[in-house]
C-alpha cells in the first residue's frame, strides 16, 4: 500500500516538498491523549490510512472530542463504525456527518476517488446480509476502492449468481458475506482468481448458532484462497480488501 510516509519521502525526491516540511510532518506527535482515549495521528503516516473510530460504547460526546482532536490534526475523512442512530443525531447537530443507517456508519468529509489496482466486489447471500456489506462496502469506498455490490446471489439459486460472472472474474478482491451454512464463499472462492474474504454473519436458524455455523464452514472452505474474518466483521472484511487492492510490489 503507498502510505503517507511513502508518498512524504516522493514528494521530496521530486521537489515538491522540502526537506524541513517533511521532517515536520514525520515529527508530529504520534498520538493525542484527551484523557479517554489517545487518539492515533501517525497511523496514517505508518499504515495508509487514518485511525477509525469505533463507535460501540463510546457516547456521542466522547465521538465529537476525538473527531475534533482528528479534524485539528489535519484529517478530513473521518470514518465511525457501529454508529447507534441515537449518536448519530446528536453528532450531526455539531458537525456534519453523513449516516449510513442500515451498515450503522458514519462519514464525515466526502469520499475519494478510487485510486485502487481494480475493483472490490461485495457480494452477500441473501438480503438479509445486506447491512454486513454496506458496512464492509462504505468502509472500502472511503478507504478510496471502487466497489461493485451484488446482493442476494446465494447458492440457493445459484444462477443469480453465474449471472454475474463477469464481476466475479474481473475483480481483483472479493468480499463474501454470507449466513446459514455459508456456501457462498467456496463457490466464488471456485470461480475467481483472485483473494476471498469470506464473513460470516449472524442470519440464520437456530442451528447456526448465530453465526458461528457459516463461519466453521467458511473455515473449512475447500477453496483456495479463501480466507475468513470474525461473524458480521463487515468493516474488517472492507478494510483488508482496501488493503489488497492498494498493494505494491515490493522490489
């Protein structure tokens, strides 16, 4: 991935950044403590991208000191993950942010042009997964990916799918969300030719044991080039799939 040091020390090389900014930016206190939380400000510099906010058992005052301690530190795209509706509101009377309900995420700023070596596809089982891939697909699109959502394309009918075969082999990641028995990342997994993601989510009957049913089958996928995030881990999912479509090769 080209992180922010990569793209300080290019800009250097090519002049169009001095040595004294530089140093001014990699010298930049690595994180903020404001008591609750310290927030991470090199984590872009380290990784390629920003610090995400979790917003799961974090009131909407305790959300707005980190953003505004992210927004003073020069980060204009802040992404908030697991976002009650409640705190959404009370964020949005402050500050902008947009609310994505269904994938429970918030975005401040506007989302990026892709800048990724291909295309995310996102593809769930049925729609009920469909809050698991928004929540994996928003995460991927922030992080700069252009992403092609195919829902409802389960092996229960398995023509809906092989409909689709295009995106399938055109795409350089796949995230595959999926409940029940979790089928649906081996047979992409047999289809593509490039990495599965596979999620397993909490749909399902009482024998899936929310979730964790799919997600010893997407274990045990027979697939190659399968592998497996945490049940309803659709942020997880979109975040490693950004990471793979951003890859450089290293000489």
């Amino acid at each position: 991935m080209n992180s922010e040091a990569k793209q300080i020390l290019t800009a250097v090389r090519d002049g169009s950044m001095s040595v004294e900014d530089a140093l001014l930016k990699l010298k930049t206190e690595p994180f903020e403590d404001i008591g609750y939380a310290k927030v991470d400000l090199h984590r872009k510099v380290r990784q390629g991208a920003a610090e995400v906010i979790y917003g799961a058992g974090k009131t909407a005052e305790q959300m707005l000191g980190i953003i505004d301690t992210m927004k003073k530190n020069g980060q204009e795209r802040i992404l908030i993950t697991r976002l009650s509706a409640e705190n959404a509101e009370k964020i949005q009377s402050t500050c902008p942010l947009t609310y994505h309900a269904d994938a429970r995420i918030g975005i401040i700023g506007d989302m990026p042009q892709p800048s990724g070596i291909g295309r995310i596809v996102v593809a769930t089982g049925g729609t009920s997964d469909i809050p698991v891939a928004e929540e994996s697909a928003l995460t991927a699109e922030i992080l700069g990916n252009e992403v092609v959502r195919l829902y409802d394309v389960g092996v229960a009918g398995l023509h809906r799918l092989l409909s689709h075969k295009e995106d399938i082999m055109s795409a350089s990641v796949i995230v595959a969300i999926a409940g029940m028995e979790g089928a649906l990342a081996s047979v992409i997994g047999g289809l593509a030719d490039c990495p599965v993601i596979a999620v397993p989510t909490s749909v399902g009957y009482g024998a899936s044991f929310n979730g964790l049913s799919a997600l010893l089958s997407m274990l045990n996928s027979c697939a190659s080039g399968v592998s497996v995030v945490n049940i309803d881990n659709g942020f997880g999912a979109g975040y490693l799939a950004s990471m793979i479509n951003h890859i450089d090769a290293k000489v």
